[in-house]
C-alpha cells in the first residue's frame, strides 16, 4: 500500500474545496485516512475526529507507548467513544447514575511517530457495533469540532458574499489556513441544501411522485403535495395515507413535529408529525422532506398539513427550539398552543453544556425548572440558583432557552393538553420511529417506502394491542375497588396503569384539610409523602361532582391526578364521573369518531351538512376495509354487511317511489275528475272555491247528534266517536257519515244525489279516517 503524503492542511484544503459538503462515503473516508501523516499528536487527533465527524461516531483517546529509555511517543491509539464497558469503569458517584452509552466497539485507529515526528496511520479498525449518528445529529457529537470549522466547506466563497457574517471577517494567525468568516448554523445548512439542490436528481423525483400516485390509485385518501422553487425544482414533498386522516381524527389533539432527523443521501430534513394513541404509543399523522429549514418551507408544510386534516388544528404542538418553527407555527395555526419539547430540550443540552450535563444533580436541577415551578417567582428562584451553582451566567444556549420560558416551563403551560408526549421518556421512543431505517444510499422513494412499513408496524402493534385489551382484563392492585374496577373495564391496558399508579399514589396522602367554601363547595389540601411539605389544593362541588386540582393533571394529561382520586376518596366517592373518563383514552375510542354532531369540527368546517356525511362516511368506510383485508372471514363479513345495507336502501327507494308515484296518480285523477262536466262536478268545484282552509277530521262523542244508532252491519255505534272529513262550506248532516272502532268507516245507506260528488263513499274526498 502506497503511503500518501496527506496532512492535516492537506484535509483542511479538501474541506475547503467542498468535497466534504459533497458528502463522501464511509469508503471513500476510510480510503482518505488510511496512510495519512501528520507531523504532530494534535493533528493526530484532529485527524481522527475529522473521520469520526464524518462516518458519525465521537473519539476518545487511549493508550500510547515511548521510546525505550525516553518520553517520546512511539505508538498512540484512538478511540470510538463507546470502546469499553461501564462495568469496566470503577464504580464512583459521578459515574453511578449516568446513562451507559459503552457497547465494547472495537473501531480504532494507531498512529506510529518516526524519528522525523511524522505521524503515520499503521492500525485501522473501521467496523463499529452500533448505530452511527446521522448526518443531521453530527453535530452534537462531542468531539465534533464547532460547525463553522468542521462544515467550512460548506460555504462557497463565490456565494458567500450573498450572506451575512455573524462577527465580521475573523482575524487567524500565522500559518493558519484562511477560513471564511463565521456564520449561523441556519445560513451554512441552508447553504449547503440549496447546492445539494441539484443532487437530488429527476429520476429520484420522478419516482417519488409516482409513487405518490400509485398511492392515491390504490387508496382514494391518500394525500400528498409538492412545493417547486421558482426554476420549477421540486424542493419541499409532504405525504400521508388515509389511515392518518383517520387517526388524527381520534388523536390529533396533541402533535409533536420533529426535525431533528435527515435523510442520508440528499441530506435533506425527514419532519414526521407524531401523537399518540389510546395505547400510549406513537401515531404517525404524516411526513415531509424539506430542502431547507427555512420560515418559507414550515409554512407550506404546515399548511398542507392542514389542508389534508380538513382544516382542523391541533390543540397543541411540540418542537424544536426553532424562531423559523415558530413563526410559522403563529402563521398557521393561530389557535393552536405551541411548545418546546422537553425531549428536544434535554437533547440540544448535551451538546451545549458538554459534561455539565451528565451531572445528575445538575439533571435534577435543570427539570425542577421545566416541570417543578409552579408560578414565575419559583422559576426565576430555580433558574438563578441553577445558573450561579454551575457559574453558566454566560451561556448562550440557556439564556436563549430563557428568553422564552413561556413555551416550555410548566407553569405557564397548565391548560395545555399534551397526552403525554411531551416528556424525554416518550420522546426517546418517538426519536426511534426512524432511527436506523435508512443508509447513506438510501432514494427518496426508498426511505419513504421503508417509512411505510414502520408505520404499518405501528398499526399492526395497536391492532394486536386491541385484540389484547378486548380479550383480557388488567391486574388490579386493589381487586375489589370499585374506582380501579370501573376504570380497568374502559381504559386500555397502558392507561389504566397509570390511572392506577396515581389511585395508589393518592392512597400515600400524608395530610389532607378539608374546608367548605359555602354551598356544596368543598376544599382539600392535600400533602404527598416524598414531596415535603408541598402542598396541592383540590375544589370539589358534591352537587355537580366537578372537580380541579390546581396540578392540572387532567388538564394536561386527560387522567384525574392523585390529589384529585384522594378527594373523591375523602368523600365516598365510588365511581369516576363520566366527564372525568376520556374518550381518547379508552378501548372505544375509535368507535364513535365517526358520529356526527351540532359541534363536531368537521361538519362546521364544511359549508354543507351532505360534505361533511360524505367525507365522514368514505373515512369509515375506508377505515372498515383496512381492517378486513387481510382475513378472508373478516373480508366476506364486510362484503355480506355491504349487500345487506344495499338491499335494504333497494327496498327503501322502492317503496319511496311507490308512494311518489301513488301521490302523483291521485293528482291526476283528482285533476281529471275536476276538468269533467255534470252539475254535481260544478257544485264541487264552487265548494272547493269557496273554502281557502285545508280539509279538516271532527270528531264528537255526543249521540243525540253526530251517530247513527246502527252501522251498516248492525253494531251499535252509541257512545263511540266517529270521524269524517269535511269542508266548511258544506255543511252535512251527522248521521250521513259514522264509523266503527274496528272497522273501516262506511256511508249509510242513503239517497246521496243530493250531496256533492266528492261527498259520496266512492269519491277520493268522501272517506273519513280513523286516527
């Protein structure tokens, strides 16, 4: 093997020329580091790291040998970060509570140094046993340089006079290779997309949208859309499949949008809409591909976004701590709460506070300032405390983060509905929904095709997971609780534990005052064991059975708090009201999504009742054959309850026309008798002329006047009421017309000439009705 003469300057030259922002492959980097020399254990190291930033791993120094008799360096190692074991490592109170991130990976590289001090790459091991970090998360690599050194070839000097340094031109010293001057993350990414622009070749277009339409042939509701730049470049895509619509219908109350993940061959930001379903697991709504991260390109994303769910917002949404997110999120959905999440939060820590944050005390600390201030003057008290125990007065990072503490402390957000989602525990569990699906190879329409069978995953888990929850019944901890008894028949299995974990914990209470408030308003304040001497407040009406905690658990979480099941307790409480039970929550909640209502969201976004039946009944239809599909039982019972429905709206219409065409002879005749000559049909037409009223049914119960002792089969009709129909102008005389209870009312048997046609028993108008 041929040893190039390949220095560090040598590297910083390539990255400068943009071979680097080209984004080189895990081969050609391996190629590009075996042989190199460099002249000093600084660009050693660098060298390595530089490596480590672009495959996607961090580096840590290891072992080295000297010289025989000196304290020159004869052999160096590095490391893959995660060389090693925990349980290698003593067992310290620093190390104790932080997270094992070690997975024994045998990745390294030695350099052997010369009696000239070159050093020279002589061992290099390039496999790893885990999952690389992807393009979009290298930068938090610990060992990653600053990215406006480790991406300078990003920015071309030909264009970056079109852009706007952050300090001006940056001063070097002698013998440093001349870097352009600084500028925002935001400005290098976008940067580099718009020149990556045309990597992302016609075909790969090409079959994504046709893609996208061999979608929409085989699901009528699959949406998608694509936004072009003004040279006709397809730039942003967003998709979803009908099965979406209808999840976000049943959970699209709370949606966490991450951006956090690229796609690796365009580089381009892979942004799903997540929530969370009645399990406690994830949901996908929909995903996108974005060039840029740019105000422009979330507000067209947000925007079809909500096209494609009829034009309903969430009630709330969680992101990244981004100002071009949140203008367009205020753009967009102007009613719609938005937060930072407390996952992306903790995640942009560990690369902005470095070690600080492996701190657990520090941990404890920077959480009690998230979700343990429950008014402003205990967070500005924690914050303070926090930012002078760990001298970070000066951190930029945080006093960002501060300046807009009403999106992510929880004292400002207790009326903000998130199910759940926004805490680190589910927000690693969502970050896995695409983690390790894609490599560096990997087409659009590939990554979009392997996005698919994740989400198929997902749903099959729910369905399994319904079957699960209809077929058995949880453990309860208390078996003869009515409260655990109620809630374990509807809630599914993961909700009813945690209902259960506060019914238990509620059962800890170490003080509990009550107090009346006037009426049946009652006060209880409540003391928890293990949370000191804080105190929560809980208000119980006995006459409505409303009840609040001013923790806003229900509020936020859809389950009653601890503080809340204590009070009920307190008051002999047995059952949960229904109000408290929420529908997203239970085994049914799917069920009744398609019920239409005078405040269901759907029908007042259409401006006709007849659009919002259509589109409700094609999203149950639709969600009924997925779920027979795949059974041959399943199937035919979909197709037997089809054939049925049709048959009977036959018989409907049928009988419907009937009627039609029964009220339309009777017109005619009606029309035909009138237009015939005879003074009886004269008579008749006057007496019509002469009455403007409808006809009307008299009945009278008096037998001296309105009866005949007899009917016409001999039945005495005394005491019995009769009807007739009559018109005003012509009188009759009672005893022409009476009626048997039981049968169908006749004409005595009488001289009749006297009397109009339309009198007469045969006549259409001449028939009384028994009603």
């Amino acid at each position: 093997m041929d040893i190039r003469q390949g220095s560090q300057e040598e590297l910083l030259r390539m990255k400068k020329n943009g071979e680097e922002g080209n984004g080189l492959s895990r081969r050609e980097a391996t190629e590009e580091l075996i042989g190199c020399m460099v002249h000093s254990e600084e660009e050693a190291y660098r060298l390595y790291c530089d490596y480590g930033h672009r495959v996607g791993f961090s580096v840590r120094k290891g072992k080295q040998s000297y010289f025989i008799g000196t304290k020159n360096i004869r052999t160096k190692d590095y490391y893959c970060s995660k060389e090693g074991l925990k349980s290698d490592e003593p067992v310290t109170e620093a190390n104790f509570n932080r997270p094992d991130t070690r997975t024994n990976c045998k990745a390294m590289v030695r350099f052997r140094v010369d009696e000239r001090g070159r050093w020279t790459v002589i061992r290099f091991v390039p496999v790893h046993n885990h999952q690389l970090a992807k393009p979009g998360e290298r930068h938090m690599l610990r060992s990653a340089k600053s990215f406006a050194v480790g991406k300078s070839g990003v920015i071309d000097p030909a264009a970056s006079a079109e852009l706007h340094p952050v300090n001006g031109s940056s001063e070097r010293t002698a013998g440093e290779i001349p870097e352009p001057p600084g500028y925002t993350i935001r400005e290098c990414y976008n940067q580099e997309n718009v020149q990556n622009i045309t990597l992302v070749g016609a075909a790969d277009c090409q079959s994504l949208v046709s893609y996208f339409k061999r979608r929409t042939n085989e699901e009528g509701m699959f949406y998608w859309d694509v936004q072009v730049d003004q040279e006709g470049r397809m730039t942003n895509f967003f998709f979803r499949d009908g099965k979406s619509r209808n999840d976000y219908d049943c959970f699209g109350d709370a949606v966490i949008f991450d951006t956090t993940y690229r796609t690796n061959k365009y580089s381009l930001i892979c942004a799903p809409f997540v929530g969370v379903n009645h399990h406690w697991h994830n949901i996908v709504f929909g995903c996108a591909f974005l060039l840029d991260d740019s105000t422009a390109s979330y507000a067209w994303l947000f925007k079809s976004f909500l096209e494609s769910m009829g034009g309903r917002s969430p009630k709330s949404i969680f992101t990244d701590q981004d100002e071009a997110i949140m203008q367009a999120a205020q753009q967009v959905f102007p009613n719609t709460q938005h937060c930072f999440s407390y996952w992306h939060i903790l995640k942009n820590a560990q690369s902005h506070l470095g070690t600080i944050n492996t701190s657990q005390a520090f941990q404890n600390m920077f959480m009690k300032c998230m979700q343990g201030s429950d008014t402003k003057r205990e967070l500005e008290e924690s914050w303070a405390a926090l930012l002078d125990e760990y001298k970070l007065e000066d951190n930029i990072w945080l006093n960002d983060l501060y300046r807009f503490h009403t999106r992510w402390c929880s004292a400002f957000n207790k009326e903000t509905f998130d199910g759940g989602i926004n805490s680190s525990q589910w927000g690693e569990v969502s970050n896995n929904i695409l983690t390790g699906i894609a490599d560096e190879s990997t087409s659009l329409t590939r990554f979009a095709l392997l996005l698919e069978k994740v989400v198929k995953t997902l749903r099959r888990n729910e369905s399994e997971e319904d079957f699960r929850c209809s077929q058995t019944a949880p453990v309860r901890a208390i078996k003869h609780s009515t409260v655990l008894k109620q809630t374990a028949e509807s809630y599914t299995h993961r909700i009813y534990k945690l209902f259960e974990a506060e019914f238990l914990d509620g059962c800890g209470a170490t003080s509990c005052h009550e107090s009346s408030c006037g009426g049946s308003l009652l006060r209880f304040e409540i003391t928890m064991q293990g949370r000191g001497s804080k105190m929560w407040a809980v208000l119980l009406d006995t006459s409505t059975m409303e009840i609040s905690c001013d923790c806003r658990k229900f509020e936020r979480m859809g389950l009653l708090c601890s503080h809340a099941l204590k009070a009920f307790s307190l008051q002999n409480v047995d059952t949960i009201p229904d109000k408290y039970i929420l529908k997203r929550w239970t085994k049914d909640a799917r069920r009744s999504m398609y019920n239409l209502s005078q405040e269901d969201s759907t029908q007042q976004e259409c401006t006709e009742a007849e659009l919002a039946y259509r589109n409700r009944a094609m999203q149950y239809a639709y969600n009924l054959v997925l779920k027979s599909q795949e059974l041959e039982e399943a199937r035919k019972i979909f197709w037997d309850s089809l054939e049925t429905g049709e048959k009977a709206l036959e018989v409907f219409f049928e009988m419907r026309n009937l009627h039609a065409q029964s009220a339309k002879d009777a017109g005619k005749r009606e029309k035909k008798k009138k237009s015939s000559k005879g003074p009886s049909a004269k008579k008749a037409k006057q007496a019509l002329a002469s009455s403007s009223a409808a006809p009307e049914l008299l009945a009278q119960t008096n037998g001296q006047q309105f009866q005949s002792p007899q009917d016409a089969h001999g039945n005495a009709t005394i005491g019995r009421p009769i009807y007739y129909q009559t018109f005003p102008s012509t009188p009759m005389q009672p005893n022409q017309i009476f009626v048997h209870p039981n049968t169908i009312p006749v004409c005595a048997p009488q001289d009749l000439s006297a009397y109009p046609a339309i009198l007469r028993p045969n006549s259409n108008f001449g028939g009384a009705k028994n009603i």
